[in-house]
C-alpha cells in the first residue's frame, strides 16, 4: 500500500476516535464542551449549520491531517512513531489554540470556556496523532511484509 492509502485509513480510524470522545464527553457532561463542529462551522461563515462544521471536522481528519502527517513524518529526524506523534500533537494543538479558535471568535487557549478545555483539546489532540501513528505503522509495516511475501512468490 502506498502512504496516502495508509495515513487515510489512519485518519479514518483516528478521526472516529477522536470524535465518538467528543460526543461521550457532550453526552456524558463531565468535561467543559469544547463544540469542535460549530468551532469549524464558525469558520467557514456558517455558525448556526454544525452539520457543515462536523463535515469539516471529518474532511480535515481523515484527508488532510493524515496525508500531510503521511508527508512529514519521514522528513522528521525521529524514528519512533510515538514522538512523531506526540510532535504532530503538541503543533496541532498549538495552531488550534492560537489561530483556529480566535478566528472562531473564542480565546486564545479557550480561556473564556474554563482552564480545563485547552486540556481537553491537548488530550484529544494526542488521542488523535497518536491513533494515527500506530494505525499509520502496523499498516505500513503490514504492506511492507506484505510486499515482500508476494515478491518471493
């Protein structure tokens, strides 16, 4: 398999991850809400239609994100899948917090919503990178073998 088809399936995988916690987290009301779809939604002019901001919220995952990590993480000097990860995060995180959410009209690092939503949104987006990391590597290294077995065949 090649690494768009990989880091895509990663994506899917981590996007659904990422997203079934978010909605445990509205239904279960145990954490602040962080409303990442009508975060995405207020971006994209239309605040009152969540729907539009879940569908981004489903395009940047799976496609975007995942391709782009498909794209850069061989270029960073780490080889442990687990540090990339957490690089990706920590940078996904930060652009979040200080460009995302203010062009939605929130705080910086969501301080208008509690000191615990930024690190809810740490938690998800480590959730996220690190989903796609190890999903990202078993593929791969499952193509890889897989590879290797049809070419002694």
């Amino acid at each position: 398999m090649d690494r768009i088809k990989v880091a895509s399936l990663g994506g899917l995988v981590a996007t659904f991850a990422v997203g079934a916690m978010l909605l445990m987290n509205n239904a279960v009301h145990g954490l602040p809400r962080v409303g990442i779809g009508r975060m995405f939604a207020s971006l994209m002019g239309a605040p009152n239609h969540v729907l539009y901001g879940w569908l981004a919220f489903l395009v940047l995952g799976i496609f975007i994100c995942s391709n782009l990590y498909a794209y850069l993480a061989p270029k960073i000097p780490v080889r442990s899948f687990l540090v990339n990860a957490l690089v990706f995060a920590l940078a996904c995180w930060l652009i979040m917090m200080v460009v995302l959410w203010p062009l939605a009209g929130a705080r910086p690092f969501l301080l208008d919503r509690g000191h615990v939503a930024a690190a809810v949104m740490l938690v998800l987006s480590i959730v996220y990178w690190l989903v796609l990391s190890l999903v990202y590597r078993w593929l791969w290294s499952a193509g890889k073998h897989l590879d290797e077995v049809t070419a002694k065949a």
